[in-house]
C-alpha cells in the first residue's frame, strides 16, 4: 500500500485534541499522508482538492454539523470520500450520511481499526481506477472518479 500512499492524503476533522491525535498518530503508522483539522472552515479553505483523498470527520463540529459539511461539499461539486467517525452519531445521522455519499460511519467506540480499514478501501478504490467504489453524491454519474 506504501506507493499509493505517497499520493494519497487522509483529512481528519475532529475538533476533539485526543481523538484527532490519536487518529494522527494511527494512521501515520500506516504509512498515510495525514492533515487534521478542528474546525470545517479551516478544512474547507486548506484542502487541496487536486490530491487523492478521504475526509474522516467528527459529527458534531464547533462551526457546523457533520452532515452540514457533506452537504456543502456536495454542493459545491467536491467528490469526495467521507468517513464520518464519531462519539455522537445515531442511526438517522449514520442513513442521511450514507444516503448522501458518505463511504462509512463508524462510532468512536469501535476504535480506529475500522477507520484504517475504512481507509483502506478508499484507496483500494483508487489503484483500482473506480474511485472511492461508489460516488460521493447522490446524483453523480455511477463509476464517477474525482477530477485530480
């Protein structure tokens, strides 16, 4: 997965110091480009949307919800692999997220092993030319890949 790896960017979004951290240190551990964030706005100006990549993010923000934030990137076009992880989420967070594009929605408390093997198959995804395997909007063509 190492090749992959260089062109590939995991964002976190977590407002929580701990739990970003964590998720910093974990996935660095396996060999990925990592960028956190505390807060959406600062995601949303910083991101580079030319680069591979996931966005892992916290339900509830200090700026904005969530899923707010997947609907914005929605709106704006930005194709990308949302991997919600969060202590807050509830079943209808976790359907209107995944009905609106997002790859996973795992909770806190199943650990960061799921979110690398969620991780994982982002990138799978891409070395296998179809993108995350699914697109990150509702409404986009099937087999749509990100412009990079």
């Amino acid at each position: 997965m190492s090749e992959t790896n260089r062109e590939f960017i995991a964002y976190i979004l977590d407002d929580d110091v701990d739990s970003r951290g964590l998720l910093v240190s974990r996935l660095r551990s396996h060999g990925l480009s990592v960028a956190a964030f505390s807060c959406a706005a600062d995601f949303i100006e910083n991101h580079d949307r030319s680069q591979l990549a996931c966005l892992i993010l916290e339900s509830k923000l200090p700026d904005m919800t969530g899923l707010e934030l997947q609907e914005f990137l929605n709106s704006q076009q930005i194709w990308l692999p949302l991997i919600f992880f969060t202590a807050s989420g509830d079943i209808s967070s976790a359907v209107s997220a995944i009905q609106n594009g997002a790859e996973d929605f795992i909770r806190k408390v199943q650990g960061t092993s799921a979110v690398v093997a969620a991780v994982e198959r982002v990138i799978r995804g891409y070395r296998s030319g179809k993108g995350s395997g699914k697109p990150r909007h509702p409404y986009a063509p099937v087999g749509y890949r990100p412009p990079i």
